[in-house]
C-alpha cells in the first residue's frame, strides 16, 4: 500500500484566521455607518459619489496592475477601502470627473507607483484627496459647495467659520450637535458618534492598535488647549477641534493605514500625537481651514524615522534542563 | 481546537489547554526505536542490550531486548543521528551499578548528577543561576503534559523543589503555575518556593517568556534555569526507584477525530503505533506534526518514534493545514504587537526577505524565541518563522567565519 503523502511545511501549524481581505471588509464594516449617515443627509448626490469612487478605484488599481504587469488583487478589497474613503471626505456634490481623477490618483500616485499594498510610503487615499484639494479648490471648498443644499442645521462649515471670524463666530453651532453629526463637510465626516464606533469597533476587532487615535484626539486636545488658554476669544475650544470637520475620520480611519503608520508603541504614539498638533497648527496657520489631513501626510514622512526607535529590554540568558 | 479570535483586544490570544485530561498508559509495543547522536558505540546487531544499560554517551537504554538493527538516520529537524531498533524481550533485566537516592540535600549535588546521567538524563546545567523555575504551564496549547502532570501528582512537588535546589543551587526556587492550578501549587509548596502567576496563554509557558516575567517581578534577576514539571518530576520518581526513564507523556492531538488524550508512552515507540492504536488514519496532504502546533516540527513519515523530548503528536487533515503565501507584507503591525520579545516582527522579516541580515541584527533577531505568534496573527499569511530563521541563519554562519 502505498503511504499517503504528508505536508511538511513549517512551523507555526495554526493561523488566526485573518487574511487581507477579512481586514478589508472589516475596515468596511466599521466604515458603514458612517457612510450610510452620509447618504441619508445628502441622498443620491453622496451615493453617487461613493459608488463612482469605489468602482474608479477599483478598475484603476486593476488596469494599473495589469500594466505594470503585476497579479491583480482587487478582491482583497484594499481597493474598495480606499474608495468609500476617498469618498467620505469629498462634498457630496464633487463633480464626476473630480471623483475619477483623484481616485486614479490615489491607485497610481498614491499606491501603484511604490509597488502596492504596503508600500505606498503616503496614505494613498490622502494623496488622491490633496491632489483635488491643490488643483481644484472651488469644487473642494466645503465653505462654498454647500450653497445648493438646505438641511435642517446649521449649512456652514465649523471650521470654515473659525478660520474666517475666529472663535467668537462659533456661537450658532452646538457642540453636541457637531457630535451627532449635524455638521456639513464631507460625506462621511458628519457624524463624529457614528466614526467613533467604527473606530472603537476596528480596535476592539483588532485591526488598529489605540495609540494612533487616542495619541491623535490628545494631540489635537492638547495643542489646541494651547491656543485656547492664551485666547479663548480667538481660538476655539478644544473640544471643538476633536469634534469638528475631518478629526475623527483622520484619528480612526485614516492615520492608523497600515503602510504609512508606523508600527513600534511609542512611535505609533508619537506619530499620532504629532498628527493632531500638526493638524491644530495647520487650522491656526495655515490658508486651509482644516489641517488634519495635510497633517498625515507630513507626518507619513515621519513614520520610518518613527520606527526606528527601539526601546526595549534585552533578552535573559536562559538555560533549559 | 484552532483558536480563531475576532473580537481581540488587539492581539490575538491562543489560550492553553486547561481541561482535565486524564493520563492514560499506552500499551508498548515489541519493538523500540532509540536515537543517539554518536556513531559507531561498538554495539552490533543481535547484541542483548538490559534495561539502563548505557548504549552511547547522551543513550541510556529505556527496554530490555537485543539489538535488531542499527542504521544512519536523518532526524526531524535534519540532524544526522543514528538509529538502534531493539526487539523488547518479556522480561525486564536491570541493568546493574544502578542505585536509588533519596538525599535531596545541597551536598548531594555531585551524586545527583552523576545518578541522573546514569538514569538517562542529560542534564546540561551550564553556568550558575539567579533563580530556578518549575513551569507547571505546557508549552504549547496543544499540550496537556505539564498541567496535567502536576494534576495527578502534585505532592511530588517537595522533592522537586529540593533536587533543584540541590542541582543548581539556585537561591530562588519559582513555581510557574496557572489561575487554575494556583491553590493546588500553594498547598505542596510549604514555603520552599515562590510563586510565579501566569495567565493560561501562549506563550507564557516558554521558558524564556516565563524568564521575562519572573525578572519583572523580581529585581535583580539576569539569568534563570526553567524545567518543565513533567520532566523534573520523572527525574525525582527515576532518582527514588533507581530505575532509567523509560517512558515520556504525549499529548495525542487528532482535531478532526476529536480526539485530545494524554498518554504514557514507552519511549521509542514507533509514532505510527501510538495513531494506529486509536484508529487514526492519515490522508492525503495531511500533516503529522510532534512539539505542537506552535513550534512543532512536522514530520514526513510516521516511522518516527517518540524521544524524551517529544511532548504532543497531532495530526492536522487536508482542510486544516495552514497554507503560508509570499504576499508582500501589509506593515499592519500584528506580529510586532503579538510579539512577546517585543521584536519588531514586521521590520526585521522585510529586511530578511531582501537578505539586509546586518539591519535584523541591528533589530536583534537573535533573541527571537521562533513562538510562531507573529506567523500566527500575520494578516498576509506570510512564512514570517522562515524568515526569521533565515536571518538567524545567515547571521550564525558570518559569525562563524
């Protein structure tokens, strides 16, 4: 008889059961709420953007493999992630041609051109999204995109209004409603509650560590603080920069990327802390209303530096009988 | 029994197996198949070998037999060994010069170790310790032996904790012992040793993790001697009765036959017996793996037979074997996370998988414990154990030009 063939391969002989697209669609679970709460308050205009952007990225990242001559693996879903993200920060009206170009952007520049999925040095995603924001700035100016839309609450841009009037401008809004999600912005960053879920709901999950999101609201917190004692007539509250415009999007979703993050715990701390500092400083200093995202992809220069802090104890000596 | 956890906090955990499995005697064969890294010992074939007779300087015989056939033999892991097949006779002849001690005490030290060796044991006490630690936690979560070990006879454990005292002369005594095992541990110690409380996960019972919370917990401590409960307690029960070690406890692991027992095995029994015995039948692409299913060694053949180091025979079918793939790595951060040298797991592997050997040295690859977590928690599947052995590997081998 003859013995059966025996698998030899190596050590570990368990796995956990992940895999990249299990991550994915995690991300995209934890994504949904916020993106269903983008289509109730702008209806077909946000699930028009979502779903351009979910299926240009998508194609492009398939195009672009089969050109660089690379296996296709848009069913890890990697593709999708970064198009329903490209399309919670957009206005809800962002003409189609904008929501093409930045999502090939994003696949090609952001991605493709380091070699894929955990090489892209720049969180992709951002990097289609600051591409729109440099070269198109009307369309992506949440101060002036939301003239044709009447919610029931307050249709100004928070942080637009800040940066414009300062902080004695900011009576009207409240702040649980900025909490709740009765805020304009991009289509996914209405609803910090719903965000925060998700974000709670991936670390619970095991996908991110805490330290990127917690270190990143502290250091927004902290640095706003900062400005806030000096002048709280100038500068607003603290809890208004954690609540208000792209801060919760950036601290759970878009900071913790893999690739672009670092991955030691204290770098993984600092890199977010110095994200939500930048990103204050960014909303006091700078032409742009808000700065968290700019705040990223500087810190995204960071992140190797980041990972090279080594901290840690030296093994024992260890004999065993 | 594949630990598959979603809702983590941040790190997958692989708890141990704690249930009460109960030891069973697993009737020997008539033959027995013994390993020895030395070659040509002067034995031949047809020669009657007793029972504690010493067959080569690291084999003492577990069987009285005569000798059926000796032959070159690759091991598991590679190494070239030597096998001795004896044919067991029915009745057990002693070898003689074989005596029993009964004095633990410090001035024994050099009788002890002596009587150990000529009992079958290499010990390879090496330099002077901080402290000596008796792990009662398994060291894999497939394994059963240590808990269970220290279950059935935990009175034993006074002795125990003499003769380490007396070997090392270690002046911290530990004993590393689960929640659940904890009040048990506490009623034998009496006062000889301290104890070092573990949570029942992986990899807490690897000596060098149980090293690094011992030292946490007590300043001071630089280096440590860890020797599972099972083993010292065959040295204490082979000291007493003066007879060799004859027999091992293996964890027999079948998932798909739902089959977890704890048996007493003769060692050199053929592993192939030990499957046979309880109707395990090994199919295609099927695996065969001894020492576990996080750092087990999977073997191509079920001629095998058990030696004083094997502690789990499992058999993982077509659907269960874990299938690594070269993705490129997702720098998601969960090997470094789960790491519990706190080893930049995701760095270190990148660097090996394009041969920087000198940047995994800079990381200090060297004090990786290969536990397999960081291969187990990879999202992208990557062999990240091979990758890390490369290094170590490669480092050894400039090393040693």
């Amino acid at each position: 008889m003859k013995k059966p063939d025996l698998v030899v391969s190596y050590a570990p002989h368990w796995h956990c059961g992940s895999s990249i697209a299990s991550t994915m669609y995690g991300f995209l679970l934890a994504l949904a709420p916020a993106a269903l709460f983008g289509i109730y308050l702008y209806g077909i205009d946000a699930a028009r953007v979502i779903a351009l952007a979910v299926v240009c990225c998508v194609v492009s990242e398939a195009l672009i493999q089969r050109i660089f001559k690379q296996p296709v693996t848009v069913g890890d879903g990697s593709a999708v992630l970064s198009g329903l993200l490209l399309a919670l920060i957009l206005p809800p009206n962002a003409p189609f041609w904008l929501v093409m170009v930045g999502s090939l952007m994003s696949m090609l520049v952001g991605k493709h051109v380091y070699g894929g999925l955990g090489s892209n040095p720049f969180n992709a995603v951002l990097v289609g999204w600051a591409i729109l924001k440099i070269s198109w700035k009307a369309q992506m100016d949440f101060n002036l995109v939301f003239a044709g839309y009447d919610l029931p609450m307050v249709m100004k841009y928070p942080l637009g209004v800040l940066w414009k009037q300062g902080a004695s401008g900011l009576g009207e809004f409240s702040m649980f409603d900025l909490f709740v999600g009765k805020e304009v912005g991009g289509i996914g960053c209405s609803s910090d509650l719903l965000l925060l879920l998700g974000g709670v709901s991936l670390i619970l999950m095991g996908e991110i560590s805490w330290r990127i999101p917690v270190c990143f609201l502290l250091g927004i917190a902290l640095t706003s603080s900062v400005f806030w004692l000096a002048d709280s007539g100038r500068y607003a509250s603290p809890l208004f920069h954690v609540l208000a415009g792209n801060a919760m999007i950036g601290a759970f979703f878009l900071a913790p990327d893999y690739s672009s993050s670092p991955v030691g715990k204290w770098a993984m701390m600092l890199f977010g802390f110095g994200c939500g500092s930048i990103a204050v400083l960014l909303r006091v200093w700078s032409a742009y209303p808000d700065g968290t995202f700019f705040a990223i992809l500087l810190m995204n220069i960071m992140s190797p530096l980041l990972d090279m802090l080594k901290a840690r104890r030296q093994a024992h000596s260890v004999v065993t009988v | 029994v594949q630990a598959v956890s979603f809702f983590s906090f941040w790190a997958p955990r692989v708890p141990l197996n704690e249930d009460i499995v109960p030891i069973e005697e697993f009737d020997p064969g008539e033959t027995a198949r013994l390993y020895t890294r030395e070659s040509g010992m002067g034995l031949e074939t047809g020669d009657a070998v007793k029972t504690g007779q010493r067959l080569a300087p690291d084999l003492v015989s577990p069987v009285t037999g005569t000798v059926a056939q000796i032959e070159p033999f690759n091991g598991i892991d590679g190494q070239t060994l030597t096998s001795i097949a004896l044919d067991v006779a029915a009745e057990e002849e002693m070898a003689e010069g074989l005596e029993s001690v009964t004095d633990f005490s410090d001035d024994a030290r050099d009788a002890l170790l002596s009587t150990l060796s000529d009992l079958g044991f290499n010990v390879n006490l090496g330099s002077d310790v901080d402290a000596a630690v008796i792990s009662c936690v398994d060291t894999d979560p497939l394994h059963t032996v240590n808990q269970q070990t220290f279950r059935e006879s935990a009175n034993t454990l006074p002795d125990a904790i003499s003769l380490l005292k007396a070997l090392t002369g270690a002046k911290r005594v530990l004993v590393a012992i689960t929640r659940q095992l904890q009040g048990l541990a506490r009623r034998h110690v009496d006062g000889h040793a301290e104890m070092l409380l573990l949570d029942a996960f992986y990899p807490n019972g690897l000596p060098e993790v149980i090293l690094r919370k011992a030292s946490r917990k007590y300043a001071g401590m630089d280096s440590g001697l860890v020797v599972g409960v099972e083993r010292l307690f065959a040295m204490v029960t082979a000291l007493k009765d003066g007879k060799p070690i004859q027999d091992k406890l293996v964890t027999l692991s079948v998932p798909s036959a739902g089959l977890c027992k704890t048996l007493r095995v003769r060692i050199g029994t053929r592993i192939g017996d030990v499957l046979d015995a309880h109707e395990v039948t090994l199919g295609e692409n099927s695996k065969l793996v001894t020492g576990g299913a996080m750092r087990g060694i999977p073997c191509y053949s079920t001629d095998f037979a058990v030696t004083p180091e094997t502690d789990s025979i499992c058999v993982q079918d077509e659907t269960r074997v874990v299938e690594h793939r070269n993705t490129p790595c997702l720098n998601c951060g969960k090997c470094s996370a789960v790491c519990p040298m706190d080893l930049r797991v995701n760095l270190i592997c990148r660097y090996s998988e394009y041969a920087l050997f000198d940047e995994c040295q800079k990381m200090d690859v060297d004090d990786c414990i290969e536990c397999g977590l960081c291969a187990y928690a990879c999202t992208a599947r990557r062999p990240l154990i091979h990758y890390l052995k490369l290094a170590k590997a490669e480092l050894a081998k400039k090393t040693e030009e």
